[in-house]
C-alpha cells in the first residue's frame, strides 16, 4: 500500500488543494483541464506542491543579515571617555546649543546599550575601546 511519508505528503497536498480551491479551480480551467481528465491528477499535483513550497518560504524563519557594528562617533566617544575617567558625562561641554546635541547623544548611547542609569555598561567599555586615564594623556604641541 502506501508508506507513512506517502500518505503525508498526500494529506499535506489535499489540505494545499482545498485552501487554495478558488486559485486551483482557476487554473484549472485556464489549462481547459477537467476533474475527470487524464492530466488532472498531475496538474494537482504540481499545484499542490507549489503552494506547499511557497508555504513553507513564509514560515521558514527569515535569514536575518548581521548587524554592522555600531561605529561610535566623536562626540558619543568622548561622552564615553569621560565616564570612564570618573567625571560627568557633559564635563567637556559649553553653551547651550552643545548640551542640546548631547542630549541626542546621550538618547543613542541608551538606545545601543551603552549607557544606562548614567553609568557606562560593559557594553559601552567594549565599543570605547583601550582608553588612557586623562592622567596619562599625551599634552598635544608638547
């Protein structure tokens, strides 16, 4: 008689035929087929095996392309930097439009983890990098 897979693959192809009657039903008559025709049961099959297909495309889990990393800009750096020197996040900031930009600043190193609470997260201390203490710093023009 049949085997298990046979039989399933039958079932999975009777229930693609009567979700998709109306299509199928269309199609049928646009190749002048009928039910009692010789070339029906191929034609059904075939549909039913397209439709099991593409079925099986839309819940398939979606590949996903990495994430780029997250390139820190100068001003999310030096935000960084001064947390992990133990002073205020805006301690190297003057004038108010410059605290207004901070503010967006301060919003994306949130929004990537990099920050939360005001404190620096070990996310934050990877994406930063090797950072001399402001002790150690080279003196520019020196």
């Amino acid at each position: 008689m049949f085997s298990e897979d046979e039989l399933a693959l039958m079932t999975r192809r009777q229930d693609a035929l009567l979700l998709n009657r109306t299509e199928f039903l269309a199609e049928l008559a646009v190749k002048g087929l009928t039910e009692s025709g010789p070339d029906y049961a191929a034609f059904a099959n075939a549909f039913a095996d397209r439709k099991l297909a593409a079925a099986a495309l839309l819940t398939s889990a979606p590949t996903v392309p990495a994430a780029k990393p997250h390139k820190l800009t100068e001003a999310q750096r030096r935000v960084l930097t001064n947390l992990v020197n133990g002073r205020r996040w805006d301690e190297h900031l003057s004038g108010r439009s410059a605290y207004g930009g901070a503010i967006s600043t301060m919003r994306s190193l949130q929004k990537h983890g990099y920050i939360k609470h005001g404190a620096i997260t070990e996310e934050g201390r990877q994406a930063l990098g090797p950072v001399l203490p402001s002790s150690l710093k080279p003196v520019v023009g020196a």
